[in-house]
C-alpha cells in the first residue's frame, strides 16, 4: 500500500509541468551526513539550510547531476552550488550573508569533485541553481551531499605528536643498539 502512494507520488511529481519554484529545505542542525535529493523543472534555485554548533567542523559536500538516461530524458545544465554564511538575519539571502568558497559546478560526470571548508559555529546554507532540461517535462534530478567532521582539540594534536616522537625516539635508539 505504501509503495503504491510512492509511486503514484512520484508520477505526479516527475509529471508537472513549469517553472521550478525556489525551495528550502531545513536540516536543522548538521549531523554527521546529509543529502537532499531534487526533482526539478526548468530554472530553479534551491537552499538548503542549516547549523553548526558547539564546535567548529569541517565540511565537505558535493552535488551530481543524475542524469537519467544519459542526460536525455532528465538533464541538469548549468548545475552550481554555493555555501553562505546567513547574515544577523538568520535567512536565506539577506544583504549581509557572506559567500564562502566558490561557486561550485556540477553535471553527470562531476560527482567525485570534493569541496572542504572550515566552519564555525553559526548557520549556514547551499545554494543550488541550474536548469532542468531533460527531454521529460524539462526536467532534471540532482544530489546534495554534506558531511562533517569535527576539528580535533589542541590536546588531541599534542598526544599525537607526543607519541610520534615516542615512536621516532624508540626507532633511533633500536637503530643504535643494532
């Protein structure tokens, strides 16, 4: 039952037809991966929004076109995405959010092109734009992908350097007694 209303949820949405609205969605706060997956027709701009906190992360992100039948029956031309800093606002395209990075492109063969940035804590979102072109509807399918992964604490490169000494001096010392 459940997967005939994804089907036909599916149908519907694969089925409209016009201009791409600018959608948002919300991860809230970012845990350790998380993907949005569009549908799109025509130009659009998607966001996706979210936080960062205590601790400043690293986090990577890449976006593919995926390109279903080869690019012929839902297509992505001109794919970019961005991260933003959201301004005092806290919203989505106010005067005061801060571009961080590039504008990063994306089509059917650039899905393993890695994008790494340092973020404080704050709120954050990626900016999505492109043109579904594909030959169903005009059409075109995208993934999202952003993981984190915190900055390890002064102490934790302290011991690590402490024990690669500890390990450099055991190794001379063999070496001297050999």
């Amino acid at each position: 039952m459940k997967l005939h209303s994804i089907w036909a949820a599916s149908a519907l949405a694969l089925g409209a037809v016009g201009a791409q609205a600018d959608t948002t969605t919300t991860w809230g706060a970012h845990g350790p991966v998380e993907i949005g997956v569009s549908v799109v027709f025509g130009s659009f701009t998607d966001y996706f929004t979210f936080d960062i906190a205590p601790d400043s992360h690293w986090v990577s992100s890449t976006a593919v076109a995926n390109n279903l039948g080869g690019g012929t029956v839902l297509n992505i031309s001109g794919g970019q995405y961005s991260l933003w800093s959201m301004g005092a606002d806290a919203g989505v395209g106010g005067s005061d959010d801060v571009q961080l990075g590039g504008n990063w492109s994306f089509d059917g063969t650039s899905g393993n092109t890695t994008n790494s940035v340092l973020l404080a804590p704050g709120k954050y979102f990626y900016k999505v734009t492109g043109v579904g072109d594909g030959s169903y509807s005009h059409g075109g399918m995208y993934t999202l992908t952003s993981t984190i992964m915190p900055v390890p604490e002064t102490e934790t490169w302290a011991m690590m350097l402490a024990g690669l000494g500890m390990l450099g001096f055991l190794a001379a010392r063999r070496r001297r007694d050999d």
